[in-house]
C-alpha cells in the first residue's frame, strides 16, 4: 500500500454532494496548511469517517434540493461526531433538514450579497457586523430546529446565511471559498484553528523525501520502473521522484505522438537532458496519427491516445523483462475528472488515468496523485526543477489532439499547432504569459467565408482560450487587453491562409471546461 499524507498529517475531510467546488474547498484548506481530502457522500458512511480520524469534516455544496426524492445525504450521525462539523451551501441546508429544520424554496440569492452577523461567534473573528459573501442558491433554511441558533442573515431576503447547531457544527448558506467572499479565508481559518485545532504542518516542499522513500520501497531490488515524461511540470517533477529513488532503475521515456507544440520535442530533450534524465526518444507520430484518422468523438480520442501510449510502453517494457513498473505524473484533478474517484462523474478521460487499458501489463506508481497543480509546482522547485518548466502552461496528454474539434488531420494540426505559438508569442511579447494560467488556440471544422487578397476564401475559424485559475478545477477567461487580441488575430489570419475567422472564447469553467474536448 502507498502512503498518504493522511497518516502524517491532521486531515480535513471534505465530504462532496455533486460538485467540482468541493475542490475549491480542498484548495483552500491546503492553502491554510492543513492537508485535505475529497471524499463522495457515496462513500462516507459514519465508520469509513471515523477511520479516517479527521480532524474536521467539511460538507460540500452541490446541484441537489435536500426533499428531492434520492437527494445526496449522509446520516443524522454527521452531527454526534467527535469533531466539528461546516457545511456549506447544500451542506449547510443538510445540516439544518438532519437536525430538524426545514428547508424551502426561495426567491433564490446569486452573486454578491450583504450579510448581517445575528450572534458573535469565534468562526466569525475577523469579521465586522456585516460583511459581503457570495451566494448560489435557490433553497433556504427557513428554521434551524430546536437546538440551532442563527448567527448571520442576508440583508435583503432575511434568510439565514450562517447557523450553529449544538456546540461545534456550523452551517453558512454562503460560499466561503470563494474568492468574491472576502473574509472567507478567515472564516475557514477560524474554523480550521480556533474550532478544530488542527495543525498547520502540511507544506509541499516538505514532502519530496517522503515521496522518494515511497517510491522505492515499492519497487523490489532487481525490478525497473519506466517514467512516462512530457516534458510539463507534472511528469517531470515524477521523473525527477523516480529517478532519485531508483537511480538507473528508472528508464525515463518520452515518446513524441506527433502532437507536441512547435519544436516542442527539442525542447523537451534539451530540458530533461539538463537535469540528468536522458530519456529513451520515440517517434511514434505516425503510429499516433494513424490510429487517430477517422475519430472525431472527443472521448474516442482520447481513449485512443492513451492506449497507443501503453501499446508503446509494453513494447520498451518487453525490451527488458526487468521491467514492471511505470511511473506517472498523474495529480488529484486528473483522478478525479477521469472518474477514478468513485463518486465522481468522468468529465473526461485523462490517457495518464482513465484512457488506460486495464491490462496494461505494468503496475502504475502516481508519487502525484494526492497534489493539486500548483502543488506539484513548489514540489518541482523544491526539486530543483526549471522554472522554464514549472511554469509552463499546462499541456493535455493527448496533445493537440484535443485542441481540435472533429477529425485530426494534417491541415487542422497545422494550423492549430502555428496558431498556438503566435498565442504564446504575443502573450510573452506583452509580458502576459507567465500571469495566465493556459493559452491556446482550437481548430475545428466549422468554415467562416472571408475576402484575401482581393478574392473569396472559405477558411478555418480559431478560436483562442486564454484562462486563469489555481489548480484547473475551475477557471475563469482572462480580460486580455484588446491591442493584444487585435495582433492575435491578425498574425493568424495573416500568417495562416487557411483561417479566415478568429474568435475568442469566454466561457468560465464550468460550465465549460478549459480544453474543448
């Protein structure tokens, strides 16, 4: 069995109802120092709870009414547990239906909204006599039984916006976790120390060691992993793990499935050749493309890449017998939006997770899959990786793959490959590139008819995503100055004689997600 951090660590449970928020509550918890973990309500009965000894529980919000018929719930015995107890949105409105409260549908609260605190509580230091949060709700707790007391209120509906029941759980209507809820780190903090007295111990950079010990005491003497790297700050920062636990048992391999950015695969080699991981190079664009030609379902392609990776995998392991391992710098969104999470809807497979065979014939160590994006970043500095590297936008598995919508083909991959370097390269030439998240841009087979040159064309529409977020599972599109949109979009039409439209996309995820497919 793997280690977790759970065994070193006091661990904040945060039971989920629905929703990739409950990551946003995970994020914040961590950001305090205190390690969390994201658990279904499939899956939190009162002795999987207990066992996991946490020192606080955090309920979700969630898409559900609490008196639908088969609402998400866990038992009344969530409030006789030994340590305090939030829930927030739909975990707050739980709270008050298992305590003997009721819930009913409202005029419904969205967006910013002023709260007025009804009772001093210390949840509630750091906080003034009002305070503006954020809300998304429709339900409202209309009464908190007869052992609650309300400690907050909205201003203009009179709802309750916070409540306690008993002596140590809590229930806030708002959103603390966002980042529109301007003292809602406090009031997580307040919660975390002042309530639970957790400890803050959990720190990133202090795992590194951690992480290598494991790797190898899960690998025998005599036995070889393979590291499948990319050249991102995930697989490389796992290359980087494997390779100081296992030395020259580590076969580190990069294989280019001809879906890489521009000159991507030479800066790749250079990358991980500077820091003493001199991978095995496969060019296996023609084998990927092949097998590609064809699918234009999004998933299908996905699954697709993932088991040619694996098909290439089994090949290097074959090679050498001594091979039973592979390595892979899979992290907690991965697991959880591929559905490996029981509980968790599959958003879409990830080729490092869900796009895998089951027989792949390897036993898979992901030294990651606990950490969140921005996690795996410090981890990688504390490793000494680049920051050429950890600060490189994010890069799906499947590639370019998924950047374009329908069939892949030569023209489409083309073109989205060029059209994405004039992105990154008007973002860098700015300054902008380090301060977003993911830049890029979509090709699909949608045309737009346009005038060069004097004559009629019928070309490609591009459309460019520019986002920014903190670890992936949510994200918001980034304002972008519109001289710099304006040079985007005239280098592509200019420089690309096959796209006659450029748009850009400003959709928040969710509801969408950040990759188109």
């Amino acid at each position: 069995m793997s280690w977790s951090p759970s065994l070193e660590h006091d661990t904040v449970l945060v039971i989920s109802f629905g929703g990739q928020y409950a990551h946003m509550i995970s994020r914040r918890v961590r950001d305090l120092g205190v390690y969390s973990e994201v658990l279904p309500y499939t899956l939190a009965s009162e002795e999987a709870v207990k066992s996991r000894k946490p020192k606080a529980v955090i309920l979700s919000g969630g898409p559900s009414s609490v008196y639908e018929l088969d609402a998400p719930t866990v038992g009344d015995w969530v409030l006789r547990l030994d340590v305090p107890v939030l829930g927030i949105c739909y975990g707050h409105q739980l709270i008050a239906k298992l305590s003997g409260g009721s819930v009913e549908r409202g005029v419904g609260e969205y967006g910013r909204t002023r709260v007025a605190l009804a009772e001093r509580d210390p949840i509630f230091d750091g906080w003034g006599d009002e305070e503006d949060v954020w809300m998304s709700h429709s339900d409202y707790v209309a009464s908190v039984g007869p052992r609650g007391r309300v400690l907050a209120r909205s201003k203009e509906t009179g709802y309750v916006a916070a409540m306690k029941v008993g002596d140590r759980v809590y229930g806030a209507q708002f959103h603390p976790e966002v980042r529109h809820t301007e003292k809602g780190l406090k009031l997580i903090a307040n919660f975390l120390f002042r309530v639970a007295g957790a400890r803050p111990t959990w720190r990133v950079e202090d795992l590194a060691e951690r992480l290598i010990d494991d790797v190898r005491s899960r690998v025998p003497p005599g036995e070889k992993a393979i590291i499948a790297v990319s050249g991102g700050v995930d697989s490389t920062t796992a290359a980087v793990i494997a390779r100081r636990a296992l030395g020259d048992r580590a076969v580190t391999v990069f294989i280019n499935h001809g879906l890489l950015r521009e000159g991507e695969a030479d800066e790749v080699l250079s990358s991980l050749r500077s820091l003493g991981l001199d991978p095995i190079y496969i060019d296996a664009s023609q084998r990927f493309l092949g097998a590609l030609r064809g699918v234009s379902d999004p998933e299908q392609k996905r699954l697709v890449v993932g088991r040619v990776f694996a098909e290439v995998f089994e090949e290097v392991a074959r090679s050498d017998p001594s091979i039973r391992w592979l390595v892979q710098g899979t992290t907690y969104p991965d697991v959880i939006e591929s559905g490996a999470e029981v509980g968790a809807d599959r958003i879409k497979s990830h080729h490092n997770v869900g796009g895998l065979p089951e027989k792949l014939g390897l036993k898979v160590i992901e030294p990651l899959r606990y950490l969140y994006k921005d996690e795996v970043r410090r981890l990688g500095l504390s490793l000494g990786v680049p920051e050429g590297i950890v600060l490189r936008h994010p890069f799906p598995g499947p590639g370019l793959a998924v950047r374009i919508i329908g069939e892949v083909t030569e023209e489409k991959l083309a073109t989205v490959r060029r059209a994405s370097r004039i992105v990154e390269e008007e973002l860098r030439r700015t300054g902008l590139y380090d301060k977003v998240w993911q830049a890029f841009a979509v090709v699909g087979d949608d045309r737009w008819v346009g005038v060069k040159g004097d004559r009629r064309a019928f070309g490609y529409i591009v459309t460019v995503r520019v986002v920014e977020s903190e670890d992936g599972m949510t994200a918001d599109w980034v304002r972008l100055p519109y001289e710099v949109l304006q040079r985007i979009a005239s280098r592509i039409t200019s420089e690309l004689p096959q796209v006659t439209m450029v748009t850009y996309a400003i959709t928040t995820k969710p509801p969408s997600t950040i990759e188109p497919v």
